[in-house]
C-alpha cells in the first residue's frame, strides 16, 4: 500500500472554497495510477471530478456507508435548537447552503484538518457545532456523544458520499478483473445516477450540488439539489424510474432543474455569471 497526501491534504489549513480547480484529493493519486506507481487508486467518491482522464476508470464499488450528514454538538442540540447566531463549522459549500436554507441566523464558518482535529475544535469551543459525514465517523470508529443525523431528504447528501470509488488504468485488464470481484452491483447503480447528474450538470467545484440516490428492489429514486452560493435559491427536484436506467435518470433530473434556472446558479456560483 502506498500513502499519498493530496494537495487537500497538505493545505489543510486554507478553506476550500479557496481553492482553485478540482480535484483537490485525487490529482496526486491519478498521477502516479498513470506514472505505474500503483495499480489501483482508493478514492472517496464525493472527492472525484465528474470526468476522469479517458486512461483511467473506475473498476469497483463496495458496498455503500450511511450517506448522511451529522450535526455533532457539545449539547446534543439539533439544527433547530442551536442558539441565535451559533457558529457552525464546515468547509464545505453544500453544507453551508442547506444550513442556512434551515437556518439564515447561523454564523457559518470554515473549518480544516482530519476529524479528530475538527471535533478537538468544537471540544474547544471555537465552534457551537460542526458537520461531518457519517460514513467518515463510522470507518474511523468514532462516536461522539452529541451526535444529531441529519434526514437526506433536508440536508441532501453529496454526490457519492459515503462510496469508496476504486479506479484502475483502463488498459489494465488484470487489476480491472482483480477489482471487479469487490464491486457491488446496488452501490455501482446509485453512483452511476448520481454521478451522471452531476456530469450533466457541469457543476464546478464551487458550485453547491447535492445528489442521493436510493434503490428499493429494481426501482431507484433520485433527489438533486442546485443552489445559490448565499443559500437564498434551492432548486430541489426528484426522479424514480427503473435502476437499469440509473444513468438516464441522473440526467434527466439534470435536465429538469437546469430548465428551471440551475445553470444561472452554477455560472453565479463559478463566477461566471454576467
């Protein structure tokens, strides 16, 4: 195994709506999958680019951890109950436009650094609250006493939270029949939905975009999100259909918020607006 600290990971101390580009944590691990330096790259799949480069693939998906976000406290209050004007801490824009759709009063602040870091930070009391992903909490074991899940139906996951994305070179047939024995056949197809929403969307980094897929049998629903970087404009909207046809459905539910304005919040979002 072979540990790469990403561009994320090294400037962990600037905010990451600082940050220009994508890829943020995988450009290093790209890298050195194309320089033959490793075989398969181990990716959160939230943290990958729409596109990968056309030599690359991604070959497997595990099976999914929880998806949700958390509110994790010192007192164990929920969204609703934080005090006028509490400070809540994430860097992450999605998080900070569904929080203050809940909640305008909220001082809304950035925070880096591992988890364990984060939740020092809030111990402190630098924070009243901060958000983090389930899933990180329950790989890394950790339980903090406060903790408040917050409903995917509200506060809309990330494209790809909780999925660990395996991506392998796509000339290499060995590592890719290798890989296909960990892929999981209702993680790949909700990932495919939403990850063809957000490709169709062409949502850069400092877009806030939210997309959650669910299967029940061989149906699959699918929730999307496009938002205005300040939280004032949400364009939510929904979409089931048959799962073979998870792909198609992500960019259809595309196609719908986009006919109702999504692409202006993208471009404002990007800087790109006039």
């Amino acid at each position: 195994m072979v540990l790469i600290r990403t561009s994320g990971d090294r400037l962990s101390h600037v905010a990451l709506g600082e940050f220009g580009g994508k890829a943020l944590f995988v450009k290093e691990i790209e890298e050195a999958l194309l320089g033959g330096e490793v075989d398969v790259g181990v990716h959160s799949l939230k943290d990958l680019p729409a596109e990968l480069p056309a030599e690359c693939c991604l070959t497997a998906f595990p099976p999914r951890e929880d998806p949700r976000d958390v509110l994790v406290t010192r007192t164990g209050a929920a969204p609703s109950e934080l005090p006028e004007r509490a400070v809540v801490g994430t860097s992450s824009l999605r998080r900070r436009v569904l929080l203050l759709a809940h909640r305008p009063d909220l001082r809304v602040e950035p925070i880096r650094g591992n988890v364990q870091t984060r939740l020092g930070r809030l111990e402190s009391g630098a924070y009243d609250a901060i958000v983090l992903a389930l899933a990180g909490l329950r790989r890394l074991g950790l339980t903090p006493p406060h903790t408040v899940v917050l409903p995917a139906e509200e506060f809309v996951p990330a494209v790809g939270q909780g999925i660990l994305g395996l991506e392998a070179r796509a000339a290499d047939g060995p590592a890719r029949e290798l890989l296909g024995r960990l892929d999981h056949g209702p993680t790949r197809k909700v990932a495919e939905a939403e990850r063809a929403f957000l490709h169709r969307l062409d949502a850069g980094c400092h877009a806030p975009v939210a997309g959650h897929a669910r299967l029940d049998g061989d149906l699959l629903s699918l929730t999307g999100l496009v938002a205005s970087a300040d939280g004032g404009t949400v364009l939510r909207g929904s979409i089931c259909g048959v799962a073979s046809s998870a792909e198609a459905l992500g960019q259809e539910l595309a196609d719908r918020l986009l006919a109702r304005g999504a692409r202006r919040l993208l471009d404002e979002a990007e800087g790109r607006g006039a």
